[in-house]
C-alpha cells in the first residue's frame, strides 16, 4: 500500500461543472493518519479500527472508504468499482482527487471497491498475483452495513492472539467459500478491507476464517 496526497479540500468543480465534495482537509498529515489505521486493522485482523478523520463522501461511498480511496490510490493504481458506485458521483470524485485510472476489468485492477456487498464479484474474478510478486494482488474494499452486527465467524492467523469473533454484516455467504479457496493461494491471493462509517476492518489473505 502506498500513500498518496489527495488534492486541496477547496469544493472543487468537474469538468461536467458538477461540483465536488472536498477531499482531505490537510492532505499529506491526513492520510499518513488513515494509512497508520488501516496498517493497524492489517496488523490485528478482526479488531475494528475507528478512523478519526471525518468526510464528506460522495455517493454511495463511506466517510472510511472515501479516506481509504484517498490515501491509498493514486494515478498508478488502476481501480475497478461495482456498478452502484461507477453509477454515482463518486467516479468524478475519484478522477480528481485521486487521478485514479479506472478499469472496467476487475482482474487488472489494483483496487477494487464494492459498495454493494450482495453483488460483490468472485473473488476468482480478481488478480490473486504471481508467486514472484504476490504483492500486485488486487485489495478488495468492501463498504458493508455493519462490522459487529453480521453473523459471527472465528478467524484464526497472524495477528490473532488466538482467535477472535467477527461479525461482518451483507457479506453473501459465497464470499466465505471463496476466501476458504483464496486462502489456498498463499503466498497469492486478495487481501480485503472491510469498511463501515468510520472505521475499518483488515482481513489479509493469511487469515483463516471459520463461518
């Protein structure tokens, strides 16, 4: 993951002259902060992590999946997103703060956002990386209704002490059946970022989940 600054937090205007929401209000100390949070929710998996920068998303997105796109994406990082959000105003919103290249193929994408859980995409769908560089994986953000409130999985694995429930709401359960065949890939594989308001939830390709 890399950090990148977003642009000035002034309402900017499209080119379509549809006006924008603002990005970050201190870009470069912003984003450092959301990039040590989201280290944090990879480091711990399960824990739910509160971001303490606040936006103004653009539909349909989250103030946490907005300050993720913001920090992590920029013009290098080819992203695919789900039709709900390449249908609102949020892919403006990403072409300007972000000059974020869009894909309408999930498997080139570096990042791929899903706003609407119930049709996420196989996660087979996605770039799983090679064994040289796994690293150029695609990260799936999933914005979801609820971090606590889903049906309660056990995942186990680095960073766990032990094991930890996990409560993760929307998901369809074909996504746990798909991580169960993600999880085979390793050192390959998607890594996920769950989010919800303000606060995230890292579920890394090593972490094994028992639904």
């Amino acid at each position: 993951m890399t950090i990148q600054s977003s642009a000035p937090s002034v309402r900017a205007i499209s080119p379509a002259g549809a006006s924008l929401k603002p990005g970050f209000a201190d870009p470069i100390f912003d984003a450092q902060a959301v990039f040590r949070a989201a280290l944090v929710a990879t480091s711990y998996p399960g824990r739910v992590i509160p971001l303490d920068r606040n936006l103004a998303a653009p539909q349909p997105f989250s103030s946490a999946t907005a300050a993720l796109c913001l920090t992590l994406m920029d013009f290098e990082t080819p992203a695919w997103l789900d039709r709900r959000a390449a249908s609102g105003e949020a892919t403006a919103w990403l072409r300007f703060h972000c000059s974020l290249p869009l894909t309408e193929t999930a498997a080139e994408a570096r990042f791929a956002i899903v706003s609407d859980p119930a049709n996420l995409p196989r996660l087979r769908e996605l770039n799983p990386g090679d064994v040289e560089y796994p690293d150029r994986s695609t990260t799936l953000i999933i914005q979801v209704p609820s971090l606590t409130d889903g049906p309660t999985t056990t995942w186990t694995g680095p960073g766990i002490n032990g094991s930890i429930k996990v409560g993760i709401a929307g998901l369809p359960f074909r996504f746990w059946e798909d991580w169960d065949l993600n999880s085979e890939l390793y050192p390959r594989g998607i890594d996920v970022i769950f989010t919800s308001g303000n606060a995230v939830v890292g579920l890394p390709r090593t972490i094994k989940v028992e639904a």
